[in-house]
C-alpha cells in the first residue's frame, strides 16, 4: 500500500491555507505540521486546519523526522531559500510558483535537489487540473489537428497598495512572476518552454514593476503565442488553443473547471469537472504519487521545462530593463 505523506507547510498566507484545505481531498496526503516566524500565527494555522505540530520557525518545521514533504507558500523572494532548508534537511519540496524570482536561483535549486537526489516540483497546480489533461489528451489525440497558435491571459485589479506584495519590488512584484506565469507556463505545455523568438512590452508603474504585460512568443513553422497579464487591470483569464482542424476554448484556464473542443466549427465536446476540491489536491496526490513511486521528479512538469520557463521570463524581464533591487 502507498504511504500517507505526511506534509509540512512553509508559511501561513492565503496560499498556505488554500492548498492545506484542499488536503482533506488528497488521498496519499495529509498536513501534519506548519512552520511559521511567528509562533501564535502556526499555532492559529494548525487550530484551524487539525495540524499536530506547530512551529515558530521554518528550521525547526523541516528538522520535523516526522515530515515527508514540504510545501512553500512564501513570497518569491523567500523561495529560494526556503527549498534551500528543506531540502538540506533531505526533505521532498513543492515550492509555489514562480519557482523562484530568476532562473540563476532555480538552477543552484535543482542541482542540489539532483546531487542529493531530492523530490523538487514546481506548483503548477493547473497542470493537474482534470480538465487541462483532458486538453492535453484532445492536442495529442489530434482533434484539432496542427497546434499553430496558444492565447492566454490573466489578470486582475489589486487595490493601490505600494508596500503591498504585488507592486512592491523588494517583494518581487509585478504582474510577470505573479501572474504571468499562468500563461508563460500554459503556452510551455503546448509549445515548449523555448521559442525561437520573443517580442514583449511592458507597462511599468511608478513603484518599478510591471504592472501590464503582452507577450508574443514565435516557436517557428507557424507556431504563436499572443499572453497577456497584469495586477492592475482586470482581464478575460480564458486560453484557446487553435489547430489546423479547429480549436479548443478553457475559461478561467488557471483554476479551470470545464473546456470546449470545436472540430471543423462544430462543438465536438464540453469537459465539465465537478470536483469537490479547489484544484491543489491534484497538485498534492501527484507529489504522494512520485514519491511513493521513488520518483524524483514529475513528467507533467519537469524540472528542466520549470527552468526553461524562468529563463525565458528572465529574457522578457530583461527587454523590459526590470530587475529587482535584491538580484
């Protein structure tokens, strides 16, 4: 019988509390201890979610003997050093997307994680999504024929907050990392992590980060992708996938519940997932799963497609002249 892992959370936020509610529908799963730098804030955490351990710091959460995995739900900035800990502890990690803030960091992470033959996953829970294999499987299948062109987009309205999270640049802020990755990384499963071509703009704000972004990406012999995103304007957030044969729509693609597949103008089939879960406890059962398996990493989102997707935001960020103060 497969092991229950028994999970170790990294942080106490939005994010944080998201995934570890969406446990309870894991099956190979459970969260077991937090880590937090404020004692009050894991022990409120662990109350609330029925953690056995809590902790005020994150070394003492991933000296715990009893954690399997850890789960990092801090900043961008802190993600780099928070896999660093866990996975000096020998621990197995999934760590929030993006990944970390530029792919130099990534790329001292997954060496490590690979020399110490340690489990290392990038948190794209939205390739694990139902609907988005079913994607995946009408693309390989050939129902729409040649893939030539990917849209995607997402964006939303913050509030005006300069010290917040998302317009801050000492907090890696902006609408690239935050949610230009959704995109990046959707174009990535269709097309590959490494076009031929890019072409960017960008709308940088009065604090010093991007607050709007459009991408276009040419990966040859006909093949586009147009990716829009932003933090301070409110967009469509859906992808189609157009094919020679015809095209397939995902509203909301992110967190996506549902997708239509149209063949020669005609809708072919409608994908209607009525899971129980928000959507991370796909993300969760594949970490059980690959460890279980003794697998060290996941083929739905490999560590060298995570790292050509952060070099290929680096590139962008680069047309941009945008770095963040602490790199």
């Amino acid at each position: 019988m497969s092991k229950k892992i028994k999970w170790g959370i990294v942080g106490t936020g939005w994010i944080s509390d998201q995934f570890v509610a969406d446990l309870q529908h894991v099956t190979n799963g459970e969260g077991y201890a937090v880590g937090s730098r404020n004692v009050e804030s894991a022990t409120e955490f662990a109350a609330k979610h029925q953690m056995a351990q809590a902790y005020g710091s994150y070394e003492e959460l991933v000296q715990d003997s009893e954690v399997d995995a850890i789960y990092i739900g801090t900043p961008h900035p802190f993600h780099k050093e928070n896999v660093l800990a866990a996975l000096r502890a020998g621990k197995a990690v999934l760590c929030e997307k993006p990944f970390t803030v530029n792919s130099k960091e990534l790329e001292e992470l997954i060496s490590y994680a690979r020399d110490h033959k340690l489990f290392l996953m990038e948190a794209m829970w939205t390739r694990f999504l139902p609907s988005i294999r079913q994607v995946q499987e009408w693309i390989h299948a050939g129902r729409i024929g040649e893939v030539k062109l990917v849209k995607a987009e997402f964006g939303f309205r913050v509030d005006w907050n300069p010290e917040g999270r998302l317009l801050n640049p000492e907090l890696g802020g902006g609408a690239l990392l935050d949610a230009g990755i959704y995109p990046v990384s959707f174009a990535s499963m269709v097309f590959g992590p490494e076009p031929e071509r890019v072409w960017s703009t960008a709308h940088i704000g009065e604090t010093g980060v991007d607050e709007t972004f459009s991408i276009m990406l040419d990966y040859g012999k006909g093949r586009t992708a147009m990716l829009n995103g932003a933090v301070r304007l409110g967009l469509t957030n859906e992808a189609y996938i157009h094919g020679t044969k015809g095209y397939i729509h995902i509203p909301s693609f992110l967190n996506s519940t549902s997708a239509t597949l149209v063949v020669d103008g005609e809708e072919a089939q409608n994908f209607q997932d009525d899971r129980p879960s928000t959507g991370y406890a796909f993300e969760a059962e594949e970490v059980g799963r690959c460890l279980n398996e003794g697998l060290l990493e996941s083929s739905t989102i490999s560590l060298d497609e995570s790292l050509g997707i952060m070099k290929l935001m680096d590139q962008i960020r680069s047309q941009w002249g945008l770095r963040y103060p602490f790199e």
